[in-house]
C-alpha cells in the first residue's frame, strides 16, 4: 500500500504567506503607480527607437526589468532609511521599519533582484549592457544622495529616464542623438518634483525635523 505524502502544516503555509507579503511590500508591488511611472518613459524609447515596430523580446525584457529594477529600488531605498522611517508616520508601516523584516533579509532580496535584472541584461547587446551599469548605480546612489545632495530629484530623474538611451541600444546598438530631447524631457527636475508633491501631498509626519531625509521620499522608490 503506497504511503500517503506528508502533509505540510497549516502554520507554516500561513507563515510563508505573511512573509512573501512583506517581501512584496517591501518591493512596494502593491503600490504600483512607480512602476507605471518608470514604465512609459521607457515604452517612449523602445516604441520610438524602433519606429513603431519594437522587437518581441527587446519589449519583454524592458518591462520586465522596470518592474524588477523599481522593485530593487524601493528595497534598497527602505534599507537606508529603515531608521528614519520607523520616526515618520507615513512611512512607519513599512516592513523594514516595523522590524517585520531584518537588514541582511533586504539585502539578500536586493540581491536577488540585482541577479535577475543582470540575466534580462544579458540578453540584449553589448551596448545596452555597458548602459545599465548606470542604471544599477543610480539605483543604488539615489537613496543615498539624499543625505548629501540638495537637489536629490536630478538623479531620480535620471533613473526615471534612463531607460530611454538603453532602449534606442538595445534596438540600434548605438545611442542616437534623436533620442536626446525625449531624455531631456523625461529627467527634468519639475517632472520629478511633481511626483514627489502628489506622493507626500497628505503625508503627515511624526518628525517635525525638516531637515530629515525622509522629506525626499517619493512614490518611487
């Protein structure tokens, strides 16, 4: 009589499941406006560098890597504000901040996330690679610019856009200069300062210290 298979234990379903939701939140998924946000710049590009006719695989890895690139942003960005966030009430709820998950967890899943984006990148040409070197060190510099830098949205406007130029590479091999007005356009600071006001319009913070950098947080990261 064949042996019936083990049963897997309710609690510890329930407890994978309250773990990948904070996972998931910590990657802001079920906030998906930043996505959205990274997504159509980038659409410009691959539409355009393409003249309407974008390459199947070329489109799959764009938007699969904005999705994974935003969602290694918000983790990174958490990581190095855990200790802020937890003392500004918009921002206390956050899994890192809350202590529901610990610093190496972030890390390992900023890792993960890295690891992936690297094998989209790899997919695509030479060009488009050296390119999204850029854009793995905006990532990471961006949370932490804001400590130092005054003007902190210049360089998330350059992460917004900088799917842009990595698009016209991976359709061309080259980067054009056709595609410079539509950068330009997409890392403007204004661009970046709205988005900014609408994600914190009715924040209100626990920390009356202007100076803080949580006062740069934004929809995404």
């Amino acid at each position: 009589m064949k042996a019936p298979a083990p049963r897997v234990p309710s609690e510890l379903i329930t407890e994978l499941q309250t773990q990948f939701g904070q996972y998931a939140r910590l990657m802001r998924l079920d906030k998906p406006i930043g996505i959205w946000l990274l997504l159509w710049p980038t659409l410009w590009g691959v539409w355009i560098s393409a003249e309407g006719q974008p390459d199947p695989w070329v489109f799959t890895a764009f938007v699969f890597g904005v999705i994974v690139m935003r969602s290694a942003g918000c983790v990174i960005n958490d990581y190095a504000d855990r200790k802020i966030d937890a003392q500004v009430r918009r921002t206390a709820s956050r899994p890192l901040a809350r202590g529901d998950i610990d610093a190496v967890e972030a890390l390992v899943l900023f890792a993960l996330l890295g690891l992936i984006a690297l094998g989209l990148v790899l997919t695509l040409n030479r060009t488009t690679q050296l390119l999204a070197i850029g854009a793995a060190a905006l990532t990471v510099v961006y949370p932490f610019c804001k400590r130092f830098f005054a003007a902190p949205q210049l360089v998330l406007g350059a992460a917004f856009a900088w799917g842009i130029p990595m698009a016209f590479a991976a359709h061309t091999g080259r980067r054009p200069q056709a595609r410079s007005a539509v950068h330009r356009n997409s890392v403007r600071p204004g661009r970046c300062i709205h988005h900014q006001s609408a994600a914190s319009h009715h924040a209100d913070s626990a920390v009356s210290d202007r100076r803080s950098c949580a006062a740069w947080h934004v929809v995404s990261p």
